[in-house]
C-alpha cells in the first residue's frame, strides 16, 4: 500500500510546484504584457507637447508619418506642416493680394480717366490708314486675350468665389459653375501658352529695350499733356507689357502645367510652392492686363483699331510711333514700282 501511494504524493508534490512557478512566471510577465497591449497615457507617443513641437519645427522632415500597406506611400504623411502654411496662404494671404492688386488698378484707372479724360489724336484723325498688324499677327493677339479672360475670370473664381458668388447663386448652381470653369481653366491653358509661344517668336526682335525708350518714359510717353515723344513700332510701354506677358504667362503656364499633372515633376512640398507662385503671378498678371486694355481701349483713341482691322490712323500712328511711321514711309519709297501691266494689242 505504501508503495502504491509514494508515486501519488509525488505526483500532488510535482503539480503543486508546477502550478506554483506558473504562478510566479505569470506573475513576472503581467506587467510586461501591460506595457506592450495596453494604452499608456503618459507614453511619449502621445504627449501633445511632442506633436506641437513637431508641427512647429516646420520642414517636409518632421511631418508626422505611419506606415501603409498600399502602393502610394505619401498617404502615409498624416501631418505636414507646410500644409498649414499653404492653407493659410491659399485661404488669406492670396486674396489679399489679389484684392489689394486688381483694385488697386481699378481705382488708378479711374482716377486717370477723371483727370486726363481720353488721349486723344493730336490734329484728330486724317482720314488716310497705316497697317499696323497683319491677319496672324492680330489672330495671335485675340487668340491670346480671349483666352487669358477666361483663365483669369475663371481662376478668380477658386480665391472669391465662394465669398462673391456662393451667397448670390446658391450651392448648387455655384458647383455646376465650379466645375466648368475647372475645365475651362485647364483646357484653355495650351492654347494660350501657344499664344504666348508665338508672340515671343513674331514680336522679340521689336521689343529689346533700346535709349530711345528711356527718352520716352522721361517724357511720360505721351500720357501726361500733348507731349508725344519719338518710338519704334513698340514704345517703352508696349516693351513693358511685352515682356510681362511673356515672362508672366511662361511663369503661370509652367507652375500651372506641374499642378495639373501632380507628382511627376515635383512632390507636394513643390506643389505647394508652384501653387503659391501660380497665384501671386496670376493675380498681378490680370492687374497690369486691366491697364492694358483699358489704354487699347477706352483710354486712347484711334488704338483699338490696330488690333480690330490692323488698320490705324496715320496722325494717330504719328504720334505715338513717329520712328515707325517714318520707316515705313522710306521703304515704301524705296520700294521699286511695280510696272502698269498694258493690254495686248
């Protein structure tokens, strides 16, 4: 009997020191178990303190970022602080530009018209014409503006839309038009760059700046009184314009096209800062345009036509391009006659 009951205690004996190591063993890896599944709230992953910091420090370096499975990896960025800073830019620095800007002109416009009312022909017009532009030349131009106003009514639309429209058209009717000038923003962009493509190559050799043109800005170019001095076919004030819609229209064009087609050319840090340009350009793009044609226009008379019929007014031609006019008119007499064909007898 003893025999039989010896390998019973042993095996009582066995399990109670089994259960109690597991006791113990259990009792050394709660704590641990805790600390790797459980939430603790004084973790430096979780101070608010650390995700200030992060976002205050700024830089594409410290955004806060996790992992993901899928195959677009900048979906990981949770927190970019240039983000900020562009929302805050894109929400309320740029339509103060914007307003301060196109305004701004507006108001000039039309305190110059107050005060110098319409430049007009000296001598009024003769009666006798000049071609200022040919059929290409004018198709470019129009080409060009209609669809810069596009471009610059519809890209407005993104900075003051919803403060000047949404509240006039409603919700629905403010997201239909939305839309259509999203397209139309997009779309009419290549012909316009193609515009301002062509204007570089046909008219670059008329607009290098020349001493002839620091002559007329010194004598406000026949703006201010009856003063009109001497230019070429562009005067200093055409250069102008010139150039800044060459080098305006390539800067908008260019940061446009790297917006259009995200991630090819440049992350969203670069985006962010093609956008800020984009805009800043765009809005003082369409000011100085307001000038333009407003002088094209309403502001000089006998100028819309060189544009309308490529036709203008000798004595108006005189005025504002004597250099010119009198080129042309010593190439044309220089110009061999053509014989008078006589009929066959």
């Amino acid at each position: 009997m003893m025999t039989l009951l010896n390998p019973i205690r042993l095996a009582l004996v066995a399990s109670m020191l089994a259960t109690l190591m597991l006791v113990v063993l259990a009792s050394q890896m709660a704590p641990a178990y805790a600390q790797q599944g459980a939430i603790n709230p004084t973790a430096s992953s979780v101070k608010e303190e650390q995700l200030l910091n992060a976002l205050q420090s700024g830089g594409g370096a410290n955004a806060i970022s996790g992992r993901v499975s899928i195959p677009d990896a900048k979906s990981g960025t949770l927190i970019q602080p240039g983000g900020t800073e562009w929302r805050d830019f894109h929400e309320k620095t740029l339509p103060r530009i914007g307003a301060v800007a196109i305004l701004g002109m507006l108001a000039v416009l039309i305190l110059y018209y107050v005060m110098r009312g319409r430049v007009r022909i000296s001598g009024g017009p003769s009666g006798k014409t000049i071609t200022r532009f040919n059929a290409f030349e004018r198709f470019v131009h129009w080409l060009t503006a209609t669809c810069f106003i596009i471009l610059a009514i519809s890209g407005l639309n993104v900075s003051f839309g919803k403060q000047l429209l949404l509240p006039l058209m409603g919700a629905g009717a403010f997201a239909d038009w939305s839309q259509l000038a999203k397209y139309a923003h997009n779309y009419l962009s290549f012909p316009f760059t193609i515009g301002v493509i062509l204007m570089l190559l046909m008219w670059v050799a008329g607009n290098i700046p020349s001493q002839v043109d620091l002559e007329w800005i010194k004598r406000g170019g026949g703006l201010f009184g009856q003063d009109h001095p001497p230019a070429p076919r562009f005067n200093a004030g055409q250069k102008l314009i010139y150039w800044i819609v060459v080098l305006g229209g390539g800067a908008v064009a260019i940061t446009g096209y790297l917006l259009m087609f995200p991630f090819y050319a440049t992350d969203v840090s670069g985006m962010q800062t093609a956008q800020m340009i984009h805009g800043i350009v765009a809005v003082l793009f369409v000011a100085v345009m307001l000038a333009h044609i407003y002088i094209g226009s309403l502001g000089m008379e006998g100028a819309f036509s060189a544009m309308g019929s490529g036709e203008v007014d000798v004595n108006w031609a005189k005025d504002h391009h004597s250099l010119w006019v009198e080129k042309e008119q010593a190439r044309k007499e220089a110009a061999p006659s053509q014989p008078v064909a006589t009929p066959a007898e």
